[in-house]
C-alpha cells in the first residue's frame, strides 16, 4: 500500500491539472455562461463531504460499540476531512451564486443543508479539542448523531425552502458535461482517498509516540519529570 | 452499636443462588489518561474480613484505583477479579454485590433521610423497602430524623447515612474513598468501629485514606501507592505512620511491590 | 421490561420531587424563558407589530435557550452531588436510568410552555391557541426530541470540564431539524389561512426524529456514560 501513495499522488496532481483543459472544453451552459464552470468543483466536493460524514459516522459507531482506537482515528480524519470539503462547497456555492444571481447566499437548501452538516462535524472537532480528557467518545456521539440526522436535515430544509421562491436553477447535465463532470469527481474521490490515507498514517504514529512515552514513562528514563 | 442489617456477606454467601464474591484481585492494573499516566501495574487483594487501606499523596492514583475497582472506570490494561468474574464478563451483578461510599456523599439534599433511603433502595430492586428503611436509619442513628432534609445534616450525620446508604443491598466488598474527612474525633472513632465491625460480618472493605492515625488499627492491609504505583504493602496494621512516610522517601521498608498478592 | 419502566419512573419521580422542593430550576427556566421572548420582542416588533411568523420563531427560540439551560442545571445538580455516580452503580439498566432523566426533563419542558404559549400568544397577537391539539402534538414531539438528544449529551459532558460551552455547541446544530419542524409547524397553524396539512407533515417528521434518536440515545448512552 505504501508504494502506490507515490503512484496515486501523481495520478491526482495530472488529474487536477488536466480538470481546467476539460472544464474548458465542456459545452457553456446556456443560462450563466462561464460562471456555470464552478459546478465542476463545487459539486464533488458536496459529495465527498457527504460520504465523509457517513465515514466518520459510522467508524465512530464502531469505536463506540467495539472500542477499537483504529476507528477512533479514522472518525476523527473523516471529520477533519468533513470540515475541509465542506469549506470548499460553502466557498464555491457563495461565489457562484455571487456571480450567477447577484447575492451571496439565499439560503439555497442545498448549500443551508451543507452548512448545517459541516457545522455538525466543527462541533466535533471543538469537542475534540476542548473537551479534556475521555473526548474520543464525546466527539464520537456527535458524529454518529450527525451521520444520523442527514436525512432529517435534508428533508427538513428542502421543505422549508420549498415555500420561497427559489432563484436558483441547478442545470441538467448535457451530454458534453457529463464526461467531465464524472471525472471531475474521481479526482475529488481520488484526492480525498489520499488525504485520508495520509491523515490515518500521521494519527497512527502520534498513537505510537504516545505509547512510547507511557513506556517511558513507566521505566523512569524521561530525561525531565515533566507533568 | 450492634449490626441490625439482618443479611450478612457470610448468611448471603451460603444461598445457593448466590454470587460468589468472597476474593477480589487487582492483577497488574494500569490507567492512563492520555500522556498522564495515573496507576502502573498496581497488584494486591483482598479477602473476606478483610480491611486494605489505600494511603498516598494526593494524586498519587487512590481515587483513580477505587473508581475501577467501583467498575466506574475500565483499567487501560490488567484486570480486577471479583471472586470468578471480571467486571466485563460480570456487568450488573459484579455492581450488586459492591458499594461506593465516595467523597462527596452520593445524597439527595433537597430529599429527606429517609426518601435518600427509600430511592436507592428501590433503584437497586430491594424488597422489604420500609423495613429496611427503618433499620438503615436505625443503625445511622438517625432514627428521629428520618423526615428531616439532608441539606439540614452535619458532616458527620450525612456520613453516617450515606454509609447506611451504601449498605443497603448489603454489599460484599466496600469501597470508600476518604471518608475520614471532615469528621471529629468522636465520628471518626465511630465510623473506624463501624468498619471493623462490617468486616467482621465477613465483608471486604477497601478505603483510601490520609489520615494515618485512624488508619493505625484499622487497617489489616495497607498498599502505599505514589505516581500510581504501588511502592510498598504491609501485611498488618501497626506502625502505618513510620512505614508510610519511608515508603514515600523511597527508602524501602515493608515488601517489594506486587510480591505480597495473596 | 417492568424492571426498566419501573427504575425510569423513581428516577423521574425522584427528579421530580428534587425539582419541586426546590423549584429552582423551573423558576430560573421561565423567567429565563420570557427574557428571551423580551429580546427578541425588542429586535422584531415594529410600530407594535410583530413581523409575519415572529411569534412561532421566538416560542421555539425560546424554548430551545431555555431547554438547554434546565438540561445543563440538572445534571449539575447530580454532579455536584456526586449521585449521578451512584446511579451508574447500581445494577439497574443504564438505558433505563437515560429514560428516567429524560421524562423528567419533558416534565419541566412541559411546564415551561404551558406558561409560554400563552405569553407568546398574548404578547404577539398570534393565534396559537386556535388549534390547541395541533400546537400540543408539535410542542410534545419537537420538546421529546429536542429533550432526547439533550438529556444524552447533557450526561456525557458531565465529565468534560467544558461542559457548560460545550453543550449548546453540541445541540443546537443536531436539533435544528426539530428547530425548523417546530417553527414552520407552528407558523403554518397561525398562519392568515391555517395551512393543517403542512402542520401535519412536521408532526410526522418530528415524530420520526423523535423515535430515531431515541432508540440512538438508549443504545449508546452506556458506552457513552462508561470510560
């Protein structure tokens, strides 16, 4: 696994540079014209946030249920990884619908619906950080219930923006976007298979530094009784 | 200031229903929290009639160590035995067989005795809850003031009705953690009597104490504990003062930790 | 399944009897409750009218501040006292113990709106007690589930020296869907041309969220409460 990090590395970096050719290419949608384009970052990042959230939810459901530190990390990396691609989606939702409609944001239940998922998991990371001791488990409430409450938060804000006249139009995807929209989204995946694959290996030494300290520890040989 | 809690540990003990809690062993328990590292292979045990005293500096693991015991707390490696079971394996009937008397008391201020009294014994599913309300209170000294507000209480009566409450399904093993504190001569006295007592009726008492006076006599066992481990074991009570502060130096006295589990 | 609903009920019985010896945190709860509804009155009364829809918004505002300040008083109220630690001991059913808080903290809910609606009614001019039965069912499923996923973070963070920030960061994201069904539930019952069906509709949702987090809480209250 170790040798095809380099391989995936490359793969991802001539992906994301091959994206703008082919975003270039792809047929202007007839209503925004250019600023339609954004589309092709905005929505694989909103479906890897998504399928972060379920990551986390259910490795914290396993670290709950069958204590095993492993699925504490990988929670905690696909929450991390939750509040990065979310703040991709909530700064390319805004700067499209800045450039599309004129406001920065119109409580489109999508992006709220986004909003309120990538709050969900800062939650967690605030918990994380400041909850003292004993937070894996704390932390690991919140994103299972967060995992959990994905549909009601969607089903939820969709009926409520229902009532508003919506200004937004999601474009239906024609032909000539498809092919670059899919691939658009393997990179997305691809990235964030990476990142993770890098995030697991960083938390998997810090737990291995912290166990070589209680050894330490243990045996007297810390150079300083530091508490 | 005789018993009047008609079910011993030892009458218990002869049903043939029951659980067998008669020896609990702390193999080799450690617990940390993060990089802080509160308990290092900690071993001793404790029988039936038994009194083992936890004596240390503060912080030097006592309530850590009494919290796992209380299975409140799971030790990040070794085990504690409770007669055939582990905490795990035992789940509720490992928690109906001990008690915790901790050091905030564990009372209900705004209730009276006796409905402190009458709570924890319906929510441990006793029966006869009256009669051991009144037998409770009885042996609390409290008789009289079974509809008086604990908030209305001295240290030293809430101590004595929490012990009571701590009591009432009739534990096996005790657990207590300083509960000297705050007490007069006289209660201290009492409660030392009290205790003695208790493990004659064949229970196991494991307490965590400062006061090494009281502890002098007391105590059947003593396990000295600093930075979590435990760095010397007495197997009587006698000379607890000079053996505590010579375990705390550092300069041996007493047997090497974790040789003396018995 | 006796020996669960009977350790649940002396547990909220118990709460109960606390709470009405002393009758502070319901005390503190209402009058907390109508500062709030004061506050918002200032930000959103105009020429003595209130804008469209103010008065649902500012009922359950107030209900969810409120909410998490009686939460948050009564677990320190068992923390204080040491006996949340008593109940985990004894060999009663955890989940049993999470039912009998939570029962309790309806009731004191409960108690509060009784005395809110009608305020809120008063004071905005809004016709909440038209459809009494429809507002109780929102008000009941919106207050368990808000009640259910409070009463389990409020016991999980009684251990995090934090607790007292930490849970409102922790619940109001998670309960915004009770938030919103409870808001445009109410709103549609009061509104010009009572729209009953849409009123109907978040009372099923809620009743959803209500039995998913439910079921959610009993199952991980014990890992959560165990270290």
């Amino acid at each position: 696994m170790r040798r095809l990090y380099p391989v995936g590395l490359a793969v991802a970096a001539a992906m994301f540079a091959a994206a703008p050719l082919l975003i270039d290419r792809a047929p202007t949608e007839s209503t925004m014209g250019l600023v339609q384009k954004i589309f092709y970052f905005h929505v694989p990042a909103a479906m890897t946030m998504f399928l972060s959230t379920f990551v986390s939810g259910i490795a914290s459901g396993v670290f709950l249920f069958r204590g095993k530190q492993a699925a504490d990390r990988v929670a905690l990396a696909a929450a991390e990884l939750t509040v990065v691609f979310g703040a991709m989606v909530l700064v390319t939702g805004p700067v499209w619908a800045r450039k599309a409609w004129g406001v920065w944001w119109q409580w489109d239940a999508r992006l709220t619906s986004s909003l309120l998922l990538w709050m969900i998991f800062v939650a967690y990371l605030l918990v994380r950080r400041y909850g003292g001791p004993g937070s894996e488990k704390l932390s690991a409430a919140v994103s299972l219930f967060g995992m959990a409450n994905v549909p009601f938060v969607y089903v939820s804000v969709n009926v409520w923006r229902t009532l508003h006249p919506k200004t937004s139009v999601v474009p239906t995807l024609s032909p000539g976007m498809r092919g670059t929209f899919w691939f658009c989204v393997a990179a997305f995946l691809l990235l964030y298979a990476l990142m993770m694959a890098a995030r697991l290996r960083l938390g998997k030494q810090q737990a291995e530094v912290e166990q070589l300290y209680l050894e330490l520890d243990e045996r007297g040989d810390l150079p300083s009784r530091a508490s | 200031m005789r018993s009047t809690v008609p079910e011993t540990p030892a009458v218990r003990a002869s049903r043939p229903d029951a659980v067998a809690l008669d020896r609990l062993i702390v193999h080799d328990v450690s617990r940390h929290f993060g990089r802080r590292r509160a308990l290092s292979h900690v071993s001793f045990s404790c029988g039936r009639g038994e009194i083992v005293g936890l004596l240390g500096h503060n912080g030097a693991g006592k309530s850590t160590l009494l919290a796992i015991l209380a299975t409140l707390l799971s030790p990040t490696s070794g085990e504690v035995r409770y007669g055939d079971r582990t905490a795990a394996a035992g789940g509720a009937s490992v928690r109906a067989r001990l008690g915790l008397l901790g050091h905030e008391l564990q009372l209900y201020p705004e209730l009276t005795a006796a409905e402190n009294l009458r709570f924890f014994a319906r929510l441990h599913g006793l029966d006869r809850v009256a009669a051991r309300v009144e037998e409770a209170l009885a042996a609390a000294r409290l008789g009289d003031r079974g509809d008086d507000l604990v908030s209305g209480f001295s240290r030293g009566m809430r101590q004595r009705l929490a012990l009571e409450r701590t009591l009432l399904h009739g534990p096996d093993l005790l657990l207590l953690d300083e509960p000297f504190t705050g007490l007069d001569q006289g209660s201290a006295a009492a409660l030392a009597g009290r205790l003695q007592q208790l493990a004659a009726d064949g229970r196991m008492i494991v307490l965590a104490t400062h006061d090494l006076d009281i502890a002098e006599g007391l105590l059947t066992r003593a396990v000295i504990l600093r930075d979590g481990r435990v760095v010397a074991e007495h197997e009587d009570g006698r000379a607890i003062r000079a053996r505590y502060f010579d375990a705390i130096r550092g300069e041996g006295g007493g047997s090497a930790p974790g040789a003396r589990a018995s | 399944m006796s020996q669960f609903a009977r350790v649940a009920w002396i547990v909220m019985q118990k709460d109960l009897t606390v709470e009405l010896r002393s009758r502070e945190i319901i005390s503190t709860t209402v009058f907390f409750a109508l500062s709030c509804v004061l506050v918002f009155a200032f930000a959103l009364v105009r020429d003595g009218r209130t804008v469209v829809d103010a008065a649902a918004g500012i009922l359950w505002i107030a209900i969810a501040f409120s909410g998490t300040l009686a939460l948050g008083r009564t677990f320190e109220r068992e923390r204080y006292t040491d006996t949340l630690r008593a109940l985990m001991l004894a060999p009663a059913d955890r989940p049993a113990i999470y039912v009998g808080k939570l029962l309790g903290v309806v009731a004191m809910l409960a108690a509060t709106e009784i005395l809110l609606v009608p305020l809120v009614a008063l004071l905005f001019q809004a016709g909440l007690l038209e459809r009494p039965l429809w507002l109780a069912a929102l008000l009941a499923t919106g207050t368990i589930g808000f009640a259910a996923v409070g009463t389990l973070f409020a016991a999980m963070l009684v251990r995090a020296r934090t607790r007292d920030v930490l849970l409102p960061v922790l619940l109001y994201p998670i309960t915004i869907p009770v938030i919103i069904g409870g808001v445009r539930g109410t709103a549609a019952l009061v509104a010009e041309t009572p729209d009953v069906a849409m009123a109907q509709f978040w009372v099923a949702l809620l009743f959803l969220f209500d039995v998913v987090f439910v079921v959610l809480s009993l199952w991980t209250f014990e890992p959560l409460m165990t270290e």
